[in-house]
C-alpha cells in the first residue's frame, strides 16, 4: 500500500461517542483533578476527562496491549534529545485530560512530576485503536486539533494502518496521512527530523 496524504475530513462539531444525553453533567479539568485528589476517581475507575465528559476508557485487550507495546519499542530506539515518552499516561489539555496511548513531550521526565504536559510541551500524541477507532479519528480529532497538538497519529490495528494527522486549523487537521505495513512514517517533533519509523514496527 503507498502513502496516501489527503485533507483532513471535518470532524463533527459534536461528541460522537459520549456526551449524548443533555442532561449529562460537565466538569473543567480543575474539577476532575479535585476529584482525583479527593480520592472520588482512583485508578480503578478507567476513566478519562474529554471535552468536560469523565468517560469510560475503552477496555484493553491482548491485541491493543501488544500494539501499544510495538509502538513503545519503534519509538525507544529512536529518542530524541531534549524529549521523553510517555506510555498511557495523563495531559492536560484546556478541556479534557485524556491519557493518550504514547506521548512525545519537552524536557526530563521529572518536569512533570508536578504536573502533566500540556500543549505547547507536545510533540506527538499516539493512540491505539482496534475497539475504540471511532472515538480516536473523530471525537479525538477534534479535541488534540482544537488543543492545537501539532501531530496525532492512529493506529489502527485492526486494517493495517497508521493515519498521522497534521496541521492543526480549528477544529480540524489540514492533512491527514494514511501509510501501510511497506510505507515510513516520518517522526519530526516540533518539525525537527528524526527518523522514518517503518509502519511495520508500529503495527507490531
């Protein structure tokens, strides 16, 4: 399969996964993080706090646990000065605090023991996706374009591709790049080239 790169579709301007009932209650991320602090969601509750909503978190498999670790590994042999990875846990973005699958932040590890990255500290945000590939190329679109992440990538296991995302404008992403098992991905936080991973390693 070749690289294909396209405009980004217009994501909807509503959740498409959560957030259906009116009556639904919103929180601001201060809120969420008082929550956990207060001991009210603790780590066994799997949620995550997107655009306001405390959603469920789809359920891990063996198939989307393996994923995420293939794309621990293609991204470990290939780190960068002056960033480090984070694997499923916490940023904080104006609205939401998701725990995308893998992270490429600014600066030590140790920055954030305080505090979780926010956007001006990302290079690239990486989710997983076999059960949750709606939520991740249409309501997570949305919420990473409108934090302005400057780079969001999908792996969707269950078809074979990784579709990189770029350019956040609004709401949206101006192009978005579908590469197959034979393709490279080029991997460039804050447009700074440092390798082109193969598909084939982030696939697993």
């Amino acid at each position: 399969m070749t690289t294909a790169t396209t405009p980004a579709p217009a994501p909807t301007a509503a959740p498409v996964t959560y957030g259906d009932a009116a009556s639904m209650r919103r929180f601001t991320v201060a809120q969420y993080d008082r929550m956990i602090n207060d001991g009210i969601i603790d780590d066994t509750d799997r949620v995550e706090l997107l655009e306001g909503y405390v959603v469920l978190k789809m359920p891990g498999n063996p198939e989307h646990d393996g994923a995420v670790q293939a794309v621990a590994d293609a991204f470990y042999a290939r780190r960068p000065a002056g960033w480090c990875y984070r694997v499923q846990l916490g940023v904080r973005l104006a609205d939401s605090e998701p725990q995308p699958d893998f992270a490429v932040v600014r600066a030590p590890a140790g920055t954030y023991r305080q505090r979780h990255p926010e956007p001006a500290d990302i290079g690239l945000l990486v989710e997983v996706a076999n059960t949750s590939l709606v939520r991740d190329t249409q309501d997570k679109v949305r919420m990473y374009a409108t934090a302005g992440v400057p780079e969001y990538w999908v792996i969707d296991v269950t078809n074979r591709l990784v579709i990189a995302y770029r350019q956040p404008a609004g709401a949206a992403y101006a192009t978005r790049t579908q590469y197959g098992p034979a393709d490279a991905v080029p991997f460039a936080p804050a447009g700074t080239h440092v390798a082109d991973i193969p598909a084939a390693e982030l696939l697993g």
